[in-house]
C-alpha cells in the first residue's frame, strides 16, 4: 500500500523542468503529480501523446493551448479537462509561486508501436 499528499516534498527554487512524479503506473494506467514553477512548452513544440489523458489543475493556475484553437483556455484550481489521444496541446503559461499542481491521469491502451511525443 502507497499513500502520500499532492502538496508535499515539493521541488525547491526554480528549475528549468516541471517535475514528473509517477504515482501509479499500472495496467494500462499511469497517474503522476506534475508540478510547474514558471515553465511552459518550447514555442513550436506540442504534446501528442499516444493515449487519452485526464488533467485536473489542483493549485495554481495555468493557461493551456489546444492546437486549432485560437485562444488560451485559463485554467485555475479545480479546472479539468479530458485530451483524447493526439490532441496535440502546449502549456503556455504557469504561475511560479505558489507551484502550479496537475494531476495527470494516462489511460487507454495505446497502439502497439507508438510513444507519447513531447
């Protein structure tokens, strides 16, 4: 049995990555705790993951950009959202301080011979 808190053991100072912890990885399942001080996606570039994904910003607050659209959608604590597989979508911005939180849920199996792209 595994237990722990979104909000704890936090990283420390800025860095030049989100952070990206695994909290199951199981089964055609992957949940992980994203944690954002500041970054965003390169501009030009955009996660196409292979599988659907549930997001849900649980502090903080973030705009997120889905490609085709032609407007940022503001995302504040609370806000969810479902990406089916190859929605391809770029953060564009997030709050440094306090850290933004996401918790990210991967889910469906996807097809033999392909990987997230990011």
């Amino acid at each position: 049995m595994r237990s722990g808190a979104l909000g704890v053991e936090l990283p420390r100072g800025p860095k030049a990555d989100e952070a990206f912890d695994a909290l199951v990885d199981s089964r055609g399942v992957r949940i992980e705790r994203i944690v954002s001080m500041g970054q965003i996606t390169p501009e030009g570039q955009w996660y196409d993951q292979a599988r659907d994904e549930f997001v849900l910003l649980v502090t903080g607050a973030a705009r997120l950009r889905i490609d085709g659209e032609d407007v940022d959608r503001k995302l504040a604590p609370g806000d969810w959202l479902v990406l089916p597989a190859h929605c391809r979508h770029r953060v564009t911005w997030t709050q440094s301080g306090p850290p933004t939180i996401w918790l990210a849920v991967h889910y469906g199996a996807a097809p033999a011979g392909t990987a997230d792209k990011d």
